[in-house]
C-alpha cells in the first residue's frame, strides 16, 4: 500500500510559467517531507524540504507547501526553466524512523 | 559533480559471475545506503550502515552482501543474480541517520545488467 502518492507520472510545462508538483500522504505520523529532482544516468539531488510544523518553505524559485489536515504537498517552480526538466520524487519521514518513504515520482517536461 | 562517487558506472555480469560495486564519499558522513531502482520506479532501500554498522537490511536475498570497511568506503558484493536484479544501483551518504536538515547526498549510479 503506497504511502505516498504521486498521482501524475508526466507534467508538461511552457518555459517561464509555473510548475506545480503535487504529493499526498496517507500517514499521519509524517513529519518531514522532501523533494528530490533526478536526471536519467545520475542520481537523485536533493532540492528542498519541509517540516510539518510549517506550511510553506521557500529557497530561490523552488517553494514547498504543505497541507497537513489535506495531507498534501506540492512543490512550486517559478519561472521555470529548461534544465528543470527532470523526474521529481517526494519522499517522507515518520517521527519515529528515519527511513525515506518516496513517492513514485512525476516526470516534468518543460517546453521552450 | 557527485560528491558519492560510484564505481563502475555500468556492469554487464553473468549469472554465475561475483562482482562488486564500490562507493567512496569524503564528507565525513557517517550514514550510508545502498538502494536499488527499477526503471520508472523510486528508490528501494537495500542496507544502511551507520558508524560502520549495518543498521537497517531491507529483507534483501543473501546474493546481495553489503561491507563497510571504514566509513568512506561502501562495497556490495555480488554474487549469483538473477534477470531480475538487473536495475540501477544508487549509493547515498548522510551525516548521520536522522535526514532532518541534512539529507542524503547520491551517487550516479551503477547500472546492472543481468545476462
């Protein structure tokens, strides 16, 4: 049973507009929330997280909001680029682990 | 440029061959993963060392076996895989376990073929 969910496997996006990646959670006991962006042929870069005693985390044109009672974040790029195309994967830690629970990931295309 | 360096970067073996992927990070971290991904699929975790110890085995077959011989160093040895253990194989590192602040950094990869 997946845990976290991310329910679009593919996103396409016009060059300088915004990108909304989305994620919900089925866990309640989540406390820590990650976003990981992944080239093909290279490993997984982390981007940005959030602790689930905020609702929103910011750093340079990459924010993180999350909706706890929705149990839903996403992840907001603006303007978008072209090197942002990339697989994004969400991931979550409960409180009383520290394993990475990772969503399946979205595939985001982003047209000149 | 990765800071988890992974060697070799790809690795054609057959089913009866022992062969090891090795991972190096200078960091000082003193967490580090081993995790397996399929084509289109997350991450797996496979082992996780911490100080040198291994602190968490994902349930992984025996022909899968993890060595740590200090704390810069990752090996997984292999040995008798099958078709299906054909995957991309991902070495991560952290400063240590708890990744609040302070994620896991990766390496690119050893992509495994299985013949």
């Amino acid at each position: 049973d997946q845990q976290v969910k991310q329910n679009s496997p593919s996103l396409s996006v016009q060059e300088g507009r915004i990108s909304i990646l989305n994620c919900d959670y089925t866990n309640s006991m989540f406390d820590y929330f990650l976003w990981y962006k992944k080239y093909p042929a290279e490993g997984p870069t982390f981007l940005i997280s959030i602790s689930s005693i905020k609702d929103k985390n910011e750093d340079g044109r990459f924010t993180v909001f999350l909706n706890k009672s929705a149990k839903h974040l996403s992840l907001h790029i603006v303007p978008s680029q072209p090197g942002d195309s990339a697989v994004y994967f969400c991931a979550a830690v409960m409180d009383s682990n520290y394993q990475l629970i990772w969503g399946a990931g979205t595939k985001l295309i982003i047209k000149p | 440029d990765t800071e988890v360096t992974q060697t070799p970067k790809h690795l054609v073996m057959g089913m009866t061959n022992k062969k090891s992927l090795k991972c190096e990070q200078h960091m000082g971290h003193r967490a580090m993963y081993w995790y397996k991904q399929k084509a289109k699929k997350p991450p797996e975790l496979m082992f996780v060392y911490s100080y040198e110890k291994l602190s968490i085995n994902e349930s992984v077959p025996s022909r899968f076996s993890p060595e740590c011989p200090n704390s810069s160093l990752l090996n997984l040895h292999l040995h008798a895989l099958q078709p299906e253990d054909s995957a991309l194989y991902l070495c991560a590192s952290s400063q240590d376990l708890n990744p609040r602040g302070q994620p896991q950094h990766f390496g690119d990869g050893t992509r495994l073929s299985i013949l």
